[in-house]
C-alpha cells in the first residue's frame, strides 16, 4: 500500500513493525526447545526470522527519520528508532553466526545494553530529544519576528511554526 500511495501512514508503522518483532522474537524464545525436532516450519522459522524482520525493519527507519526530520526527534521515536537498531543488530548476529552457535541470552543481554544505552547521558532518550527540540526553538526563534522586546509574540507568526513552536514548549515543559 505504502509503494503504491507513495506515501507513509502517520503514527502507524513504528508500532506495527515493533509489535512485529517482539511477537516474532518472542516465538523464537518460545520454539527454542523444539527447533530441532519441531518439524519444518519450526526449523526455517528458527533459521530465519531474523533475516525475515529486515524489510519490516527497514520500513521502520524510513518512517521514524521522515517524521523526525518533518517534527523533530521525541522520546517516542528514538525509542522506536532504538529498538529497529537493536532487530537490525540481532538480525546481523543471528544471521551470521551458524544456528549452533546463537546464543539466547545474546537476546537479552543486548536488550539490557541498549535500554542502559537509552537511560543516561548525552545520547540518552531524554536528554538527546531535549536538546534537539531546543536547538529547534532557538532556530526557528532566530529566524522569524516573534520575539520583539523581549517578549514572545505567536499574532507575529505563521501558523505552522507557531504550532510548531508550542508544541515544543509543551514537550520541553513536560
């Protein structure tokens, strides 16, 4: 639908392609038992979902960088755009390692690492989106004519970037 629209579904596919990829990841953790003896489809489905989860994945990043770069980076889109890295990282472990050599607690092990990753510092889900939504304000701010005596004034502003200027306010206040 999206190839033949050209056009991308608002708010819609970074959720799917998560929900995608923990259910897909959650059955691999459940057919480890039997993925030898499980019959066919329990085999292939443990030697390939991994590779199965890159185009959905793919999509994701698509998504997820089209509205950062049309509304800014949230805490909700990296999050998004953080667990797309952690199924391509996993699809690239798992997809080159030989099945007796995958490792589960690879699989939560990485997700403990990325999650740590996205609680603290400069790069971290709260601080990154802070300062790229502040560095926003002071741009659009410093281009238009919104502040005159040192006072904020939104009658002076057209109305998509006076949206877009309290919608930052609003997340930054938050």
């Amino acid at each position: 639908k999206i190839a033949l629209t050209g056009t991308l579904p608002k708010g819609q596919i970074g959720w799917m392609v998560l929900l995608y990829g923990i259910a897909g990841t959650a059955t691999l953790l459940a057919v480890y038992p039997t993925r030898n003896s499980g019959g066919v489809l329990v085999s292939r489905f443990w030697r390939s979902w991994f590779l199965i989860v890159l185009p959905p994945v793919a999509l994701l990043f698509i998504a997820v960088f089209t509205r950062a770069e049309q509304y800014g980076i949230t805490d909700r889109r990296y999050m998004v755009a953080l667990a797309g890295l952690w199924l391509t990282f996993m699809a690239v472990l798992f997809g080159m390692r030989h099945e007796e050599q995958r490792d589960l607690r690879t699989i939560i092990i990485s997700i403990v690492a990325f999650l740590a990753m996205a609680m603290a510092g400069p790069w971290g889900a709260i601080g990154l989106t802070s300062r790229q939504l502040a560095d926003d304000f002071r741009g659009i701010a410093a281009s238009s004519s919104a502040f005159k005596d040192g006072k904020f004034r939104t009658d002076q502003l057209d109305p998509p970037t006076r949206d877009r200027l309290i919608s930052i306010l609003k997340y930054l206040g938050e």
